[in-house]
C-alpha cells in the first residue's frame, strides 16, 4: 500500500513539471528580437543629427562678426577743484595725441589705430568742459596748435599711414572750414607756434633734396635721398618757407624696445620740436639720433648732445632764466 502512494505522489509531482513547462502565462520573461538593421539605421540617423548640430553652431559662429562696443553709462561731470586733478570725461574712442590750451579752452585731437572709430579734433570749453567735435579725418591726428591772438587761427598735422598721406590743415574761422596747407613736404611730424609773432607756424617734416625719383649705376629703382628740415610760415599757412636740412649724425646701433626698428634713413625724422618763448628764431629739435638748436630760424644748426647718445627724444623744455 505504501510502496503504491509513492508512485502516486511521483506521478502528480511529474504532472505539475509538464504543466508549468507548457503554460501559456504572459507573466513570465518575454524575449525579444532585435534587428541588426534597425541598428544601423539608428545610428546613421543619430550621426546625421550631430552633423547638422555641427554645422548649426559654424553658421552661429559665421554670423558673429560686427562689433557693437558696450554702451557708455551717463557719467556724472566731475567735481572741479584747482588743487587736485579731475577727470574729464570725453566721447567713446580714441587716443589723445595732444592738447593745446587757447583762449577758448582746450583743442584736443584724437586717434584711434584700432580702426573702431575716426580720428578726430575737438575744442573742449574751459568752464562747462563739453567736448565739440570740429574735424575728422580717417588717417591719424598729429598735433595742433592756435594762435594766441587769433583764436580762431587753428593748425594741426596729420601723420601718413597705409591709407592716407601726411599732410598740414589751417582753419581761420574758429574751425568751421578747413585748407589742406600747400607744403613742399611730407611725413610731418611736430608742429609748433612762434610766441613773438604768434601768427608763424613751424612744422617738422621730410624732403627730397634731389627728387622722389632716382636710379642706381645700374638705372634700377633705389631709395631717393629724404632729408629732415622745418618749414615755417609767417602769415599762418599762407607761404612757406624751408630751413637747411636737419643733420642726421653719425649712425650708431642702439638697443631698442623690444618690436622697434630704427633705420639708418629715419636717425634724423624729428620727434619734438621746441620755439623759445623768449626768441622766434630760436629752435630747438630732438630726433631720433640728435638734441639740436638753431638761432637764425634753422639756417644753421648746433648740436647740444656730443655729450651723450640718447635715442627717440619724447620733449623738450626750458627754464627761463628771472633777473631782479
């Protein structure tokens, strides 16, 4: 009887094997067939997205090409004091290459060699020190000078660069209209303004003494001869006259900033130019290789630095001596 209810049990327990085995449950884990196609596909398309992301953000990049500068707060006007310095607060851009003190108040000229904006002049009112813009050029601004008893005699030079030639510009009417000065010259470089006879400019420039055109033994194209001198009109800009050249020294190899060249030809291209305020026909000129002087309005000229080499003179003074 025992021997026949284990078989019973084995045989029940053999049926529920078979049973679970060949149920149709949806409970259990589903496989699930995947295509290698479908994969490719996938991933061709997520290829071709991340290319046009690519290509998105080039052309974002290509767009951006203007600059807009920031705009300016609206500065308060600085408080004025005669026993300390202010700011005064001028236009975006630029700058200032120099400033001359008339009668009017102060003439500014301005240059901007990041190309952002114009080189400009202004005349800055002494008391409410507003700026008003009274000539722009696309070159670069040089300086200025105005006739003491005459302030609407104003001169300023221009320097010559890639795109524009150097060049001299006279106004008698306080600014409104401008003449370019007729110069036998170029490469301007300093200006100033006789103390005595306030009506006579002085202007350092380059000339050619034989020609800008010359031809080597050979009849090639060489460097024409340019020589330094000051040119001076004694009627503010109507004529002109030229002093004897400027003396050029002997040329020494010096140590320059790093970036800086100078060359041979350049050594006597004057960097300040100085009229005694005591004397007209006292002229004073620094180069690149000389501290000079001339007493007869650069007819002749005297070298003060056979003492000592100094290169690129940036200014010049004097001390006038007072006698009781």
């Amino acid at each position: 009887m025992i021997e026949n209810t284990k078989k019973l049990i084995v045989f029940i327990f053999f049926l529920l094997i078979l049973s679970a085995c060949s149920s149709d449950d949806s409970s259990g884990p589903a496989l699930v067939e995947i295509s290698s196609d479908t994969e490719d596909v996938d991933y061709e398309e997520e290829d071709g997205d991340e290319e046009e992301d690519g290509n998105e953000e080039e052309n974002d990049d290509m767009d951006i090409t203007e600059f807009i500068p920031p705009e300016l707060p609206d500065l308060p006007d600085p408080a004025l004091s005669s026993t300390k310095w202010n700011q005064v607060n001028g236009p975006f851009g630029g700058t200032i290459t120099s400033i001359f003190k008339s009668s009017d108040g102060y003439w500014v000229t301005t240059t901007d060699n990041s190309g952002l904006s114009d080189s400009n002049l202004y005349l800055v009112d002494s008391k409410t020190f507003i700026w008003e813009l009274k000539k722009t050029i696309s070159g670069n601004m040089g300086g200025v000078v105005v006739n003491a008893s005459n302030s609407n005699q104003i001169a300023f030079y221009t320097e010559a660069t890639s795109n524009s030639d150097s060049g001299v510009f006279v106004s008698k009417d306080g600014g409104k209209t401008w003449d370019e000065a007729k110069i036998d010259g170029s490469q301007y470089s300093a200006i100033a303004i006789g103390s005595q006879n306030t009506s006579t400019l002085y202007v350092a420039g380059r000339h050619f003494p034989n020609g800008e055109d010359c031809e080597d033994e050979e009849e090639d194209d060489c460097t024409p001869e340019k020589n330094s001198a000051i040119f001076i009109s004694n009627d503010f800009g109507t004529s002109w006259i030229k002093s004897s050249s400027i003396p050029k020294g002997v040329f020494k190899e010096i140590e320059l900033e790093e970036g800086q060249e100078l060359e041979e030809e350049d050594i006597d291209k004057v960097r300040v130019l100085y009229v005694s305020p005591s004397d007209d026909d006292q002229i004073f000129v620094g180069t690149s290789n000389l501290l000079l002087k001339s007493n007869d309005r650069g007819s002749s000229w005297e070298s003060l630095s056979d003492t000592f080499h100094r290169s690129d003179i940036k200014g010049l003074a004097i001390i006038q001596t007072i006698q009781t």
